[in-house]
C-alpha cells in the first residue's frame, strides 16, 4: 500500500506541520494485510523544516516496531542529502558541529540524563553569545516532556545555522496533549488554543501549588531574551507566537496532533546573554 507524503515548499511551520498530521492520519487509518507493506513515498517532496522532518521521524519510528514499512526518498539530492544528514527517519545518535541529529526516547529512558548530554554538546559547537539559553530550554522542556507528558516516544533534535545567524530547537511527545492533561486534572478551558495559552500562563497541573509546564519562563526568554518565535501545537490547538506581534496568533486545526510539538526559533545574541532576568 502506498501514502504519497505531500509537503508543500513553504517556510510556513504550522502549514507543513499540518500536511504532516495529514499525513499521519492517512497512516493510522491504513489496515495492512498481513506481510504487506506499507510504503510512504517521499519523492516528490522539495523542502522539509526541521519540525516536519521530527514529527514524521517520531510516526515512522514508532510504525517499525509494528509493520512493514518502506520509504521513497526525495529525488531531489539536495532534500535527500539533508534528511540522511540529520538522521531521518530513525534518528542516530552520531552528533555533527552545527546540528543535533534526531533523537528519540521512550518512557523507559531517562531523558533528562540523556538533554544533560545534548546540551553539553551544543555548548561546545555554538557561539557563545547564547549563554546557558539553549541549555535552560532544552532542560526545562524535556522536564515538561517526563512530568506531564505521559508519553511512550518522544524526539528531539536542533539545527543550528551559523551563516544565517539562527537556531531551531523541536521538541514533540505523543502523550497526552496539554489540552488532555487538562481534562485530566479537571482545569476549564474553552478549546485547546486557550489551553496551551494557560499552560504558558503557568497554570500548574501538579495536586501541590507550583510551577506549570514551565512555558511561561520559556516564553519570555525566547520573546525577550532571543527575540524569536515559538511554535506550539497540542491535539487541535495551535499558537504562534513571535516579538513583533502583541497577540498571540491562534488556530484550530482540523487535523487533531496526537501530542505536543513545540518548535523554537531564534537568532544568536549581539552579546553574551545573561539568562537570570528571564527566569522566575
């Protein structure tokens, strides 16, 4: 059986993200006959973000280890090359100067031990300007992934561009969503936009008072401290959010993401940053 894996050639996060979660609900709605193989045909594709690439490594990982599975590579080398470069789709654990490759791990591991390792990679490859952000972000985030996740997989991986001066950071786990988690705990919120919104708030899901998905401290050093955007995606809820714009852009999506995707962007600091006035 065939899935034809259409990406549009756009920069546009959230519109490639969509076509992947497109293409994921083609896949989970594929029934296999036995020994037949299911064959996702990427050779038609001309451009894939770093968030794209991780949303289907993580579907694709998580298909081996129960079917069939064959994959057409891009016929453009260019696209090719760069998806075998970072790892897709299984992911590896080879590390490159400008790059993380795609990282899985399932709820057996531990990946706060595992972003300790990450982080001290990175800190060795980038430019120092960046402080100790990329490490606080990866180490937050991850910590949200293990607390409040309930995931069985979850990826990770950076992109780092030195000539165009920025970084990509992707994070997704195929747990509970945040609206989910909500729902859960019994919090009240309208649609999953305005639950991923109180989740960057702070509102806390934990039974103790304390701190929430620790969103709101990473918003703030990503807004004001790298002065980038943050993409946020959790089941039909989607936020965008970037320094220039006041508000939010908020969307709900008709395809629903079994998970959460958060997709960082930011450029590299004209001077050291120090991270302390972000953090509360």
């Amino acid at each position: 059986m065939d899935i034809r894996c259409n990406i549009s050639n756009t920069d546009n996060p959230l519109e490639q993200i969509q076509e992947c979660i497109e293409i994921i609900s083609n896949i989970d709605k594929t029934e296999l006959k036995e020994k037949e193989i299911l064959n996702l045909d990427f050779s038609n594709v001309e451009w894939i973000l770093p968030c794209s690439a991780l949303l289907l490594s993580n579907k694709i990982t998580e298909l081996c280890k129960k079917i069939n599975l064959n994959i057409l590579p891009p016929k453009k080398k260019k696209v090719n090359d760069y998806l075998i470069k970072i790892g897709f789709p299984l992911g590896c654990k080879v590390e490159g100067n400008t790059f993380l490759l795609i990282n899985h791990f399932n709820n057996k591991d531990n990946i706060n031990e595992n972003v300790l390792k990450i982080s001290k990679h990175i800190e060795n490859n980038i430019d120092k300007n960046f402080g100790f952000s990329i490490n606080y972000l990866l180490a937050e985030l991850s910590d949200n992934i293990e607390q409040h996740s309930q995931f069985t997989q979850a990826s990770i991986m950076t992109q780092y561009y030195p000539d165009k001066k920025y970084i990509d950071i992707g994070i997704f786990d195929n747990g509970v969503t945040i609206p989910g988690l909500f729902e859960k705990k019994d919090i009240k919120f309208t649609d999953d936009c305005d639950a991923i919104k109180k989740a960057m708030e702070g509102i806390s899901t934990k039974e103790e008072s304390g701190r929430g998905f620790g969103l709101k401290t990473s918003k703030k050093l990503v807004l004001e401290g790298l002065n980038g955007e943050i993409n946020i995606l959790s089941r039909k809820g989607a936020i965008i959010l970037n320094p220039k714009n006041k508000e939010e852009s908020q969307k709900l999506m008709k395809k629903e993401l079994k998970g959460t995707l958060i997709y960082l962007r930011f450029g590299i600091p004209k001077k050291g940053l120090n991270i302390i006035k972000y953090l509360e």
